[in-house]
C-alpha cells in the first residue's frame, strides 16, 4: 500500500540567541582641529563585516562607527566633528547551528555616549545587543490519500494551512543626487548627516513587486562663508522601482521588511566648480516572506475490506494565518530643554527611532508598548554654544486587533518610525508629533494527528467468520456512517444501496442494515 503525500512548505526558527556587549575605546582630536570645549551629538552605525559558524556558535565581526560633533573655542568656526570605529568580535553560543546555515543578525545600539576625558581627548562607549537567528524552510510530507487495488477505504479532512511560498533576502540600491538652494553657501566639509527611510511601501503583482517610499536627507556642514560658517540642509528624496521576484502573485500576503543598510554622502562640484551638490548613494535591506494559503485534505482515516491495516500516527503541527494587520499610533508630547541647557532659537534637525520593549497577548489583540526616542538639534540664542541637541525618551502603548487571537499563536510585530514633527512653543518647549507604523502578522498553530505510515496484515479469517453476515443496527449519538461501516468490515456506499439512503445523512436512532464485505474471502 502507498500513502499519497503533499509537502506543505513552512518556515520554522531553528535556534536564536542574543547578546549584550559594550564596546568602548578613547580616542584623541587630530592635530588639525582645535580642542573640543563641549560635546554636542554623537551617532553611531554598526556594521557586521563577517560571520563564522562552527560547532554551535558563530563568531560575529564588526564596528562601531561613529561621529561625535563638538563645539570648539575657535570664533571664526565653532562646529568641528570627530569620527572613527571600534572593532569588535563576539563569539555567540546557538544550538543546533550548522555551517551551512543562513543566519540573520538584527542589531540595535541601546546606549551611545561620548564623554570629555580633556580638550584633546574623549572617550566613546557603546551598548550594543545582537539578536541573532535561524529561520529553517522545511517541508511537511502530509498523507492526503491512499494508493491500493484492494478494497481500501479512507476519508479526509480539510484543514486551511498557509504555505510559504518565497522566502529570501534582497537589496534595492537608490542613487540620486542633492542640489543646494542658492540660499544656501558651498559646502566645505559635511560634519554631521542623517539619511532616514520613510514610509517604505510594497505592492506585490505576477512576478514582481513594486517598491516605493523616501529617503530624508539632513547634512549640517561647515561653509565657505565666514559670516555663516555652519549651515544645515534638509530634504526629501523619493524613489519607487519594480524589483523582479518569480513565484508571487497579487493575490498572496506579503510580509516585508525594509531596513536601511550602507549609506554614503559625497560633495560633487557643480558646473561652476563649486562644491553644491550631494551624492547620495543607499543600499535598502529587504527581508521578503511570501505566503499562501492552501485547502489541504488531511488522510484522516483508514480502513480496508481485504486487509488488517493499523495506520502508524505522529504528532505534527501547521501554521494558518490568522491576521496581517497595519496598525497606526499617534504620539504626541511636550519636550523642555534643562536647565543648564540654553534656550532655543531655531531648530535644526529632528531624528528619532522606536524602541519595542514589550508585545502582550490580550483578549482579541496584541498590546505593544515602548518608547519614541527623540533627539532634537537646534540652534541656540547663546553665542557661547551655537548649537545644542535635546534628549527625550516619549513612552507609547498601542493595541492591535486581532479576532480570536490565543496565547500560543505566532506572531510578529514591525514597528516603524512613518513620520516625525515637531513644533517650537518658545524657547524653551517644542511639542513633538509622530506616527508609528506597527504591522503586525499572526499564525494560528494547527497542532494534528496525522497518518505517517501504514502496517498491513491479514485478517484474522477465524474472528472474522464468527461475525454476522446480516445485522440490523440502531446508530448511536454522533455516530456516522464511515464508523458503522469500519465497524462491520463494509464499506460506506454499500450501507447506501442495502438501506437505500439518499446520501450519508443519519442521526441517533436510525435503524440500519449492514452486510459484512470481506473481499479477502469472497
């Protein structure tokens, strides 16, 4: 006998682990530039530049890049910047981990902070944790029927499961091009830049998915101009592509994620010589799950007229979607500048990132809470300090709906930063405004009893010539016609021609007639 399987693709975490490191390291002022009086904002950027599997641990690699903006005593050009990395290399324990596994690495900087040790010296400390993992595509051989010559019976029941159908990591490259406003002086030398992605979107069709959102620009540089030698420039750039993926259909749920990966500024002269615009090179990381959901007729059980069959069972489970949601909050606050801090004159610049610190499961949702973390650069009325940048940390919580959701779904939760402004009050508040995407997808787990396998044997002719040949039988509560006939060796249409019965409808009480089919002995 041959069971008749279909393999049900399904991705599963094979193992993960996560570290805390501090990587810390003193670093002093270049010769060519003037002592550091205060430090204004400091940036920091990890980059993992080789991973080593081997005997159930990795060996990451990677630095810290960093740039600490400082304010120096000079009068003619206040504002210079310090950059350098830190290397680090981490050994990470995974059991399970095999060499010729794909491993993802998602890194987040908890802490960065930059400290004077004197005018020519400072110090750079940072708190980075790496979440580490495996995600394992496997298929599930699921018996969907039975293939004999010899009187076999089975029936099936249909179960909804969510395939996935492509899973694979990918990259967008975005080139573009800055042109400075003639308000604006040439640039000398970039000291500080952001370059943020916004509002990343994904519309999957045949064989492709369209991809669009922006790019925010922000460059504080120092100037030609010695009556304004430190200018700030902002901007959007937007861009869309189609990015080729064979296999997708519109009508499939996608699961993308977007991160943004190596970046780089450059001053190009225009064709004047002057030096007024900027090249903008970004590479976007893409994280993309394609799932399917799919009717699948389990074997569910078994029975023959010709031979003793005794399926062999296992435990298995499968994952059904249950909900894609896009949720969105609003979070609104009020920031004041300390004390010691001098009162605001204009802003500059306004950068933030979300931080998740706990996802709860609820009745008919997931309850998310975290923080907004906000630092604001702006220009001050103080000629002292030119610039400043606040620091503020804005607490959040968010349900999303989920119907029916139970404790031991799975489920995932992107949090995304989709806008972020702020509004000067005076000079000394700014409320802050800012909407956070939280997309969130859910799995119901299917836990089955599935047939794996099936041992045939003869019947026992003894016991089985002791049995009736004619029975007449009242059924029982919830009893069907596929028990009755397993029961009596029969099979379910010829209880359908004996009692001429419309279909396989009957309830307790029903009085029946059954005749024994034995085919082995026929």
């Amino acid at each position: 006998m041959e069971l008749i399987k279909k393999n049900i693709h399904m991705n599963k975490l094979k193992c993960k682990s996560d570290l805390q490191i501090t990587v810390d390291d003193d670093f002093n002022v270049p010769d060519a530039k003037p002592d550091i009086y205060k430090i204004i904002k400091e940036q920091g950027e990890v980059r993992i530049q080789d991973v080593k599997i081997s005997n159930g641990k990795i060996m990451v690699q990677g630095v810290l890049v960093f740039n600490v903006l400082y304010l120096s005593d000079e009068n003619t050009r206040p504002i210079y910047n310090v950059s350098s990395e830190i290397p680090f290399e981490e050994t990470i324990h995974l059991d399970g981990i095999e060499s010729e596994d794909d491993v993802s690495i998602n890194v987040l900087i908890e802490d960065l902070s930059a400290g004077l040790i004197n005018s020519r010296k400072l110090s750079v400390r940072a708190i980075i944790t790496l979440v580490v993992f495996v995600d394992e595509l496997y298929d599930e051989a699921t018996a969907v029927s039975a293939k004999d010559e010899n009187g076999v019976e089975f029936i099936n029941k249909e179960i909804t499961v969510t395939n996935i159908a492509i899973d694979k990591k990918d990259t967008y490259r975005f080139k573009d091009e800055l042109y400075l406003p003639s308000n604006k002086g040439n640039i000398q030398e970039i000291l500080y830049s952001e370059v943020e992605l916004r509002n990343p979107e994904a519309r999957v069709l045949e064989d492709k998915f369209n991809l669009k959102g922006e790019l925010l620009i922000f460059v504080l540089y120092a100037g030609e101009d010695e009556e304004t030698p430190i200018e700030y420039y902002e901007s959007e750039l937007p861009f869309s592509s189609t990015i080729e993926l064979n296999g997708c259909r519109e009508d499939m749920v996608d699961d993308i994620r977007f991160n943004m990966g190596s970046k780089s500024l450059q001053v190009l002269p225009d064709n004047d010589g002057e030096d007024r615009i900027i090249d903008v090179e970004a590479v976007i990381e893409m994280v993309i799950k394609i799932y399917q959901d799919e009717d699948i007729e389990l074997l569910y059980d078994i029975y023959s007229t010709a031979k003793e069959l005794n399926p062999i069972w296992k435990e298995t489970s499968y994952e059904s979607l249950l909900v894609k949601n896009n949720s969105k909050t609003r979070v609104n606050d009020r920031v004041k500048i300390n004390k010691n801090q001098p009162s605001i004159m204009q802003i500059c610049h306004t950068d933030g990132g979300i931080k998740v610190d706990e996802i709860n499961v609820i009745e008919d949702g997931l309850e998310v809470n975290g923080v907004l973390e906000v630092q604001i650069l702006y220009i001050s009325s103080d000629d002292q300090i030119p610039l400043n940048t606040i620091k503020s940390m804005i607490p959040f919580s968010q349900i999303i709906e989920v119907k029916d959701i139970k404790e031991d779904n799975i489920y995932d939760v992107n949090a995304r930063l989709e806008q972020l402004g702020i509004m000067m009050l005076d000079s000394e508040e700014i409320e802050v405004k800012a909407g956070i995407g939280l997309n969130a997808i859910v799995f119901n787990k299917i836990n089955a009893r599935v047939i794996n396998d099936i041992e045939v044997s003869d019947f026992d002719k003894e016991k089985i010539q002791q049995m009736p040949s004619v029975v007449g039988y009242m059924v029982k509560q919830d009893e069907s016609l596929w028990d009755i006939a397993k029961k009596f060796h029969t099979t379910r249409q010829k209880l359908i021609e004996i009692n001429e019965l419309d279909d396989e409808d009957i309830k307790q009480g029903d009085r029946i007639l059954i005749t024994k089919q034995i085919d082995l002995l026929i």
